[in-house]
C-alpha cells in the first residue's frame, strides 16, 4: 500500500467529517420540520448510492475511455435492493451482493471489469 493512499485517506476524512458530523454537532435540528429533517437523513446515502453506480454502470480502459458496463455487478447490486427491503437490513444487503461478486468471480462466471 502507497502511503499517497493513507494521505489521501486522511485528507478526504478531513474535508467531509465536518459535512457529516453537522447534524450532530448542529444545536436545534430536532426543531427542523419533519419534512426537512428527513430529507437530510437522505442526503448521505444519495450521494453514497450515486457514487456506487456510477462505478458499476460506467468502466474506463486502460486509455481512459469510459464505457457502459452491464455485469454481475447488477445482479449484486439487485440482491442487495431485495434484501435490504425485504428484512429491513443493508448490512445482510451488502454481504449478500459482496458473495454473489464473489462467487460470480470465483468460479469463473464473471470476469473483473476492464
């Protein structure tokens, strides 16, 4: 592991702890409209699920050149939506969607992306 990495690492830490620790450290938020407040809560995992997208629908070549990828992380990515709404738990979700890549990669069915 490079240590560019590590400082990579602390540095976007330092830049979006702040962002994410507001609605602990904001005094009064619980005053906020029930609407407000419950937009807010949404806004991380919006911006965590677009990320997250982004890196399964889109792959780069060694030249750079984006393109659209369909592959076994879809069906990951569909489990983890199944379960997640069906026991009300995204941790089992993400282990679920993580065993099928796995798998998937394992036993020969899926390739690593490009």
């Amino acid at each position: 592991m490079s240590t560019e990495l590590v400082l990579l690492a602390v540095l976007m830490f330092a830049v979006t702890y702040p962002t994410r620790a507001l609605g602990l450290l904001t005094p009064g938020l619980e005053r906020l409209p029930r609407v407000a407040f419950d937009y807010l809560q949404l806004v991380g995992p919006a911006v965590l699920a677009a990320i997250a997208a982004v890196n399964v629908i889109v792959v780069t070549d060694d030249a750079g050149t984006p393109s659209f990828h369909v592959g076994v992380e879809w069906l990951a990515v569909l489990v983890c939506l199944a379960i997640t709404a069906w026991r009300k738990n995204l941790l089992f979700g993400l282990i679920a969607a993580v065993a099928v890549v796995v798998i998937a990669r394992e036993t020969g069915l899926a390739a690593m992306p490009a």
